[in-house]
C-alpha cells in the first residue's frame, strides 16, 4: 500500500509551524499506523534530516504516550482505541491521511507531533489521590466493596491520561479525564474522607491550567481510548454540587459525625 | 572484590524483623536535609519515591516519559501474588516462598525471597488503601485467580490492567508528596551517568530531553528503579523507551552485574510479522486459566484449526506436564512452543506459532464468562492480527519479556557502590533464572514501599557523607563523559540509522543468546558483536542538535549501550555451563530435551565487574540453600 501523509511539523515551541507531505511506499495492511510512521522516519534519518517527532512507548494502547490526530480525529477514525492500537488495514490504498498534534492552550507544543501535558500532572498533583501513609494499611477485606461499585470504578480508574478528550473538545476541557478520578475515588470508601476537598481542588487546578468548560457535546466520549463513559462527569457534577453543600452547611469540622453523611 | 550478602543470622521467618531492629534509624530533623536521588517512576521507583517523601527525606525523582503515569509497569496485565490465603486453598508465607524459590530454579536468595513472601500480604493491603480498583466478588471480598506455576489462587487483578492500576496508586501517592513539596517530580529527563565520589554514589548526570541541556544532579544517596533490558533483542515486549543505559553506564562505574543471561521469555505474545514490526505485544498469561495450547500433529499441516478433528492435535504442555498442563512455568512453556515449531508443527506465517483455544471454556461457560475475563485481550488481539479469537483459536509464539538479571545488590538492596541502591526489575535479587508470573508487580512494590525505605535508612545514619558539589572534579568528569558521547553521536554522520544496528544486534542474540545457547553460538556472538559496535560508531547517522528536543539521539546512546551490553550477555550465558530456568544450555539436557542443572558447579550468582577494553571479571556469590533443599524442577 502506498499513502500520501501531511504531517505537521514545528521545530520548536515559539516557531510557525506548517503541513509538510511525505510519501510512505511500500506499506504492509498489517504494520501499525506508528510503524508506517517509524519506516517514513528511517528514510529520514537515512538522508541526515530531522525525523517527525511524536510519542509513543507501549505500544499496547496503555501508556497514553501516543497522541496523534489522525485526519481531524484525536487517535484515528475508529472507537476506543489509541493511536498505537491503530492498523494500516483500516486505511484505502492511496489514501491522503492528515496527522496532528493535539492542539489546547493547556498543551504547548514541543516539538511537531509532541506536545507538553504537565497540565495534566498539576491537576492530579491538586487532589486526585488518597492521602495515605505507606504501612499500617488495615487489611484489604476489612471495607467490602460490592462487585458493581468496583467494576464502575474500575471502569473510571481505566483512563490512561492520553489527553484526546482535551484535544477532541471545543473548549479544551480535561472534565473527563478529571470526571474519571473524581469517580474512580468517590466510588470507593477509601476515597470518600476527601472527596469534598478532592473535587473542588481538581476542578480549580483545571481551571487555573487553561483547560476550558465542558460543553455537552461528548466528542471526548467519542475519542476515549478507554471508552469512558460522559456519565461521569455528571457524576462530577453531582460530587461538584455536593462539596458546596458540605461546605457552606453547618460546621464541617472533623469532629462533627455528620460532616461525610450527606 | 568481596560479594557480601549481609545476609542476617537466625531463623528465616525472624530475619527480616530482627534485621529492621538492628537499623539505625535517622532522625527526623537530620531527614529534612537528606537529598535522595531516584531515578524510575515505575511500580518500585514511584513507591520509593513517594514513600521516603513521606517519611520527610527530599527526593528529587527522575523519568524519561513525560510523566511518571507512563513508565512500563503500566503495562503489566495479569495480576500481583500476595500469599493472603483468603481462598484457603493451603497458601502461606512459606508455600510463596518456596513456589518462588522452585520457579526460580534454585538460583536466588533464600532470605530475599522469604522476605518477599512476607510483606506480599501488606502490598495489598496497601494498595487497597490507596484506592486501586481490585476485582471483588459478589460478597465484596477480593477475588483471585491462579497463574502460571503454582497451584493455588493467590494472584489479585484489575481485570486485564493490574499493572496500570497499581502504578496508578503509586503514581497518586507521588503525586500528593509532590504536592507537599518532599519530591521535585523531573519528566522527560534521562540519568546517562553516575557520579562516584571517595566510593560513594553522589549524583547523576541529566539531559532534559526538551532543551538537551546536561546538568549535575548531587544527593546524599542514588536509587536506580529502571527497569530491565529486554529490548537489547530489539523485539521483545517492553515498551520502545525501556532501556539498559543507566544500569549499563553504572555498571562502568563500578556496580558489578549479576546473572545478566538470565532472561525471561514470555511464552503467550503475538507473533512476530513482518520485519518493520517495532515491537511483540504480549497476551496476559492468566489466559493460558482458560486456554489451551495446541499444534497440529502432522508436521506442516496447513488445514484451518477448526478442520482439524481433536485426535490429531497435540495439546503438547497437557502431553509433557500432566500435572500443571497449560499452566506450566513460563521457561518452560516458552521452549515446549519453541520445540514443537523446529519440529515443523508450527502455525502461521513461517510456522512460528502455535495456538491458544479458548473453543473448551466457551463451551463450558460461555462466551459472556470469558468476555468479562480477558475482553480487552480479545479485543487488542482482534485488532493486531484482524482475527476473532472467540471464533478462530489465537495464535502465540515466545518473545523477550522481562529481565532476571540485573545489578547486584545485598540484602539491604545496596549495589558495590556504597549509597546506590537499585529496586524492581534493574536489580537481579529475587527472581533466580525463572520469575513467576505476577511476581514482578509484587517485587517492584515490596521494594518500593516496604523494603529500600528501612535499609537506605540505616546507610544515611551511619555512612560518614561530607558535602559534594557540581563543581567536584568526578562530578565534571562524569559530565564530560556524557557531552564526550552525545558529541561523538552526533558528529559520526554516517550511512546507517541507530535502528538498523539495533535490529541487527537484536536478532544475533536471539539466534545465538535466545531461547536456548549453545557454546558455538555463543563464541561466533562474541566474535561479531565488536565489529558490529565498531561500524556503529563510524557509520551511525544522527540527524539534528544536541541542544534540542532530539528523540533519534536519545535512541542512539541506548543502542550504543546495547551494543556494548550484548556482550556481557553473552559472556555470562558461555560461562554458565548448566540449563536452569530460563537459561537453556544445549550441551546440558537429558535424553527428553529436559534441562540439567548442575548444583556443584554453578549454584552460584554470577556477578560481573566492568574492566576498561578487557573481559569483565567473574565474581561469584555462593547460594547457601538452608532451609529449603534443591531438587529437580519438575511440572511433570
């Protein structure tokens, strides 16, 4: 197979950047859309110039290294799954295929397809954790999860932090990616002690990273490697709305019995 | 060079608790202005870090992704052992022990071992608390499953992501110290140089992979968590960034390596394709629970699995290992498909591979059962090779997959070098030549949380450390070191990419140091793999700056590590000549192709010291097997 790529090219953060068209010849259905990429890159470096940038390191769909948009889509035309995931097979013969970066305020580029995602980092470092000390754990079958609460939190803790919901969305919003940890968390008893500190702290770091509001339209849903589900940022919400209530109610010190019962 | 253990006296079971009594402990004021260095985010490094944060040492933390969520631990599938016996099945402390040990074919430690086996139960609980999503049962209570080489279910999961799960729990017990300031979190920053001073580990040398500046990096005391070296193969499953240069250029400084030939092949990956395929993706051993491995018996048989009636397949590991079938050690499972495939029973392109039927238990139980086990595994499959695994039986062949071997460390986890310690995968102490499956997530975090944080303790109590600098002279040497190489990549402008030497290494050791050695084998590597490293510095091509953002740099200085590495590989696997584990040796087998171990003469860690333009020099650890006796390893 033989394709035609556009591939946005920018040598470092302050200069203009610009498509540049490559041939890719000789190009097997079973390589993946990254090895395509790696055999363009060889022909590159092979002349002495510079190869595209672009991340990757598993290339199992689990890192959330990878981080293309392929032909306007963050990850490529098909339904969760990441750019690493994605098969040659999946393209026509002759096809022109369009690769970008993932483009947010919240995500300075680095260098071509690379880009910085810290923001991402900041927001976890904000609250999406359990402040828990190492030792002394009481045993794991003390507190009983049921099954179903377990999967779904699963199912929310499942993100990989790619960032194509931000990439994906109009706004540039990161409400999934914090949605997924502020659900994974408050759905289980050992993330419920912070839950009200943990929601209004991400949210705000969100906020203060550049990343903008959530627009209802559930592109990001629509990208997600992982398939997370946009229930979550109701749930989000309702954990969002729930904190002021905590908050602004009567004294929500930590002697008070009743301060987590609502 | 004396290889001290510092293994402590006394009953096994009391070793580890008697030992931690006996630490000198630092007190929390002196903690405040301890720098440690750690270098590694994954499951060891990312607890390491975030537990000596908490206990209020700061920590500057090092990683090469750009963000400490990515490193390859996340990778892992299956699950993490922890001898809890909360299904009663007759595990304990002892019998984890004792599987490790056995899986391990008789080349590890007894004391590290038992240890391991004894804070397994904490990591879970650990884990738990801080909020990682283990699969529960409808009664609330965690759930298990068995995995391969044992016979009890003491394995807990995350479904198909247990690796992700719990580096994620690491990764958020590093974000909060990060938060509180005790740890200064470095992304996209790669260690390519140890700094040793008067003995002792000071500091690292840095390139920030953005700007490509190179920087001095000081501390009281050096952990290396990075990882294990799979992909000097070039096709193995690790990811593409996982890499031997920090333990490779530590090891040039003066940690001596132990049993690098020791290399585990994971017998359920996809097979290779093509030859600009970058990397075998693995397929979690838990499926081998459900699924059974079989070949044609008719050599060269070309009919669709499905047209090939059940009395002419050979269910060869049911065949060979009627008591542990489909559930065989990985070594072992690893070399019964490499047999049957030299055997001409091989499936698929070029006859390398055999399958993995999942037709029994979806009879059994139905397709909904297995959906809910393995889904994302029969999904990635799907796309990878375009085939329903639900209706046409996968297909597996063995690939590279994770690395026994690795820097030698005592029972303190201490390298040679006083004040460099190494955890998880980079050291080689608890795995002997055969790790078991969900072994590695379980090491990785008794190192992390539970192990290296009493035993640097005592290091800094008592190791006189006088105040160093970046303007020491064996902090500029080792920087020199450093811009000497990036410079000498850069300025080769030759013909051929860092990759096509890579590839071409990679495939030598598989032929020669792979799956099963031979002494001819061996010898030819050895004579090539210098004439190959040759034409790599004269002929290399590195297109671009040091001064940037230059990831076909980075790859190069870890292809020019390998090309050094390959060697000591080889070394160690001509000089080991038994078959334990993972380490085949062709001369030594019995009549049915079994392997032969040999207890007089090899039961021993081989540790290498570094020796400039010469053959490393051979060190030896004695194995002292008292409390468990070695036997023949048998599945059978």
């Amino acid at each position: 197979m033989n394709f035609t790529l556009k591939i946005w090219r920018q040598k470092s953060p302050d200069e203009k950047g610009r498509f540049v068209t490559y041939e890719a010849h000789d190009v097997g259905s079973g390589m993946s859309f990254l090895e395509m990429l790696d055999g363009v890159n060889q022909g590159l470096i092979a002349k002495d110039e510079e190869p595209v940038a672009f991340e990757q390191d598993c290339r199992e769909g689990i890192c959330g290294s990878c981080s293309l948009v392929i032909n306007g889509i963050p990850h490529g035309p098909d339904r969760g799954m990441s750019t690493c995931q994605l098969y040659m097979r999946r393209f026509p013969d002759g096809a022109v295929i369009t690769i970008e970066p993932w483009r947010a305020r919240a995500f300075p580029i680095i260098k071509d397809l690379v880009v910085d995602r810290r923001a991402l980092d900041r927001v976890m470092q904000a609250g999406g954790y359990v402040s828990v000390n190492t030792g002394g754990a009481v045993d794991g079958n003390v507190l009983l999860i049921e099954k179903d609460q377990a999967e779904t939190a699963m199912d929310a803790a499942s993100c990989i932090g790619c960032g194509a919901c931000v990439a994906a969305c109009k706004n540039a919003s990161a409400m999934l990616f914090v949605a997924a940890k502020v659900s994974h968390l408050a759905l289980l008893p050992q993330g419920k002690p912070e839950r009200t500190r943990r929601v209004k702290a991400m949210l705000d770091a969100m906020d203060r990273e550049g990343f903008g509001s959530c627009g209802n339209q559930y592109e990001c849903e629509a990208v997600c490697p992982k398939r997370i589900s946009v229930r979550f940022i109701a749930t989000l919400n309702r954990e969002y709305l729930r904190a002021g209530v905590v908050e602004s109610g009567l004294p929500a010190e930590p002697e008070s019995p009743h301060a987590e019962s609502a | 060079m004396k290889l001290d253990p510092k293994i402590p006296a006394g009953p096994l079971e009391t070793k580890w608790d008697r030992h931690r009594f006996s630490e000198k402990l630092v007190s929390p004021n002196n903690k405040r202005r301890i720098t440690v260095i750690v270098v590694g985010t994954g499951l060891a490094g990312a607890s390491a870090a975030s537990t000596l944060g908490q206990l209020g040492y700061q920590v500057e933390c090092f990683c090469f992704q750009d963000s400490p969520r990515r490193a390859h631990s996340i990778a892992a599938q299956g699950g993490i052992n922890a001898a809890k016996n909360y299904q009663d099945d007759g595990d304990s402390v002892a019998r984890l022990f004792y599987d490790t040990i056995k899986g391990g074919d008789f080349r590890s430690r007894e004391a590290n071992v038992y240890r391991l086996a004894q804070v397994s139960a904490q990591i879970i609980d650990q884990c738990v608390a801080l909020g990682v999503p283990f699969a529960r049962e409808y009664g609330g209570q965690l759930a298990n499953r068995s995995f391969g080489g044992v016979q009890v279910s003491r394995t807990f999961y995350c479904r198909g992501q247990t690796g992700q799960q719990l580096l994620l729990g690491a990764y958020s017990a590093l974000c909060w110290q990060i938060e509180r300031g005790q740890v200064t979190m470095h992304p996209r920053t790669e260690m390519l140089d140890l700094i040793v001073i008067d003995g002792q580990a000071r500091g690292i040398v840095v390139r920030d992979l953005v700007t490509g500046r190179v920087s001095i990096q000081t501390a009281h005391a050096v952990v290396l968590a990075t990882g294990g070296y799979s992909n000097v193969y070039y096709l193995s499953t690790n990811a593409s960034g996982s890499n031997v240069t920090a333990t490779y250029r530590t090891w040039k400084q003066g940690a001596v390596f132990a049993n690098p030939c020791f290399m585990q092949i994971h017998p359920t990956a996809i097979p290779p394709g093509d030859e600009h395929q970058a990397k075998l993706t693995l397929m979690s051993e838990s499926l081998r629970n459900d699924g059974r491995l079989w070949v044609p018996k008719m050599a060269v048989d070309h009919r669709p699995p499905g047209d090939i009636p059940a009395e002419e397949r050979d269910y060869f590991l049911e065949r060979r290992y009627p008591r542990f079938g489909n559930l065989a050690p990985r070594d072992i499972a690893s070399r019964a498909v490499k047999t049957v495939c030299d055997e001409g029973h091989g499936v698929g392109p070029g006859g390398q591979g055999v399958y993995l039927d999942f037709a029994d238990v979806i009879e059994r139980q139905g397709q909904d059962v297995v959906h809910e086990r393995y889904g994302n595994l029969f999904d990635m499959y799907n796309r990878i090779t375009g085939e329903d695994a639900y209706r046409v039986p996968m297909r597996i062949y063995p690939a590279p997959h994770y690395t026994m071997g690795g820097l030698w460390v005592d029972y303190n986890l201490m390298s040679t070098i006083p004040g460099l310690f190494v955890i998880g995968e980079a050291n080689f102490a608890d795995h002997g030549a055969n790790r078991l499956g969900a072994s590695s997530l379980m090491q990785g975090l008794a190192d992390g949380y539970f192990i290296l944080p009493y035993t640097i303790g005592h290091y800094l109590a008592t190791a006189k450390l006088l105040p160093v600098g970046e303007d020491h002279k064996e902090s500029r040497a080792a920087l020199q070191r450093v811009t000497g190489r990036i410079s000498r990549l850069l300025n080769a402008k030759g013909r051929r990419t860092a990759a096509s030497f890579h590839r071409e290494v990679g495939k030598f050791l598989w032929d020669h140091c792979g799956m099963s050695r031979n002494k001819a084998g061996l010898e030819l590597a050895l004579r090539s793999i210098p004439a190959l490293r040759e034409e790599f510095w004269r002929n290399v091509v590195v297109p671009g700056s040091g001064e940037a953002f230059n990831q076909e740099l980075e790859y190069a200085g870890r292809v020019a590590d390998y090309l050094e590495f390959a060697e000591l590989l080889c070394h160690d696997a001509l000089h080991r000549e038994e078959s334990c584990g993972a380490h085949f040796r062709e001369e030594h087998q019995t009549t049915d192709g079994e392997p032969m171990r040999d207890d007089t003469c090899f039961a021993h860690v081989a540790a290498w010291e570094y020796r400039e333009h010469a053959v490393p020099i051979l060190h030896k650890e004695p194995l002292a097997f008292e409390f468990v006796q070695p036997t023949t390893r048998s599945y059978q």
